[in-house]
C-alpha cells in the first residue's frame, strides 16, 4: 500500500446529501470521503464501497478510523466521531476549503494507516 498512489474520484454515493462529492480510492477501495463544495470540503472516512459496485469498502472500518484520528491529531485538530445513515461509526478527519488540502490530509492519513500493523485491504 505505501508505495502506491491513491486517487480521489468523484462519486454519487446514496444517503450522502452534499453539492458535491468524492471517494479517496487505492487498489479499488475506498478509504475516505470528501462531502461538501469549494469553501467547505469535510474529509471524513468512508463506511461503505461505492453504489455502483466499482470500489468496495475497507475491510476493518476500526483499523481506518483509528488512522483518521491519529491524521487528525497530526494536523492538530480534534477528529470527530459520527455514525452513518446505517449507524457505522466513522471519523470527521478535518474539514478544508480546497481539495489540495483534503489530497494533504489523505496523505496524513495514508501515513498513518500504512504505520498500522492490522492494515490490509
């Protein structure tokens, strides 16, 4: 994983009420999620593989968001938990006004799930 490049891609994801939204993808899953517009991006991690069946879902959602949390922490910021439409909890890494700054803290986090022995997709 840490010698490959992620992605970020546009998505229309169910249940997500948002002007515009994206996956953060690797090797065909999908790890985080950027809701929001130009302005007001929130970079949070993904409960659940795409609609269309493309990109499936990171299989131990504990591992990805305890990677979250610790790139929200190295971003000097308090990390968020919530709950999805299906009550998945799912962590809140930061919110930015750019999608260079959401692709930074995908790199924080990519950092951190990479340093994370359970980490495997």
């Amino acid at each position: 994983m840490a010698s490959e490049t992620f992605d970020i891609r546009r998505s229309r994801k169910s249940y997500i009420e948002s002007p515009e939204q994206f996956v953060v993808v690797l090797d065909q899953t999908v790890y985080l999620r950027i809701v929001g517009q130009e302005g007001a991006y929130t970079v949070m991690t993904a409960t659940a593989g795409e609609d269309d069946g493309e990109f499936r879902a990171f299989n131990d959602q504990s591992v990805l968001n305890t990677a979250a949390m610790r790139a929200s922490d190295r971003l000097e910021l308090s990390p968020s938990m919530r709950a999805d439409f299906h009550s998945r909890p799912f962590v809140e890494i930061c919110k930015c006004d750019f999608l260079s700054d959401a692709y930074r803290a995908a790199t924080i986090f990519f950092s951190e799930l990479s340093a994370s022995p359970e980490a495997e997709a």
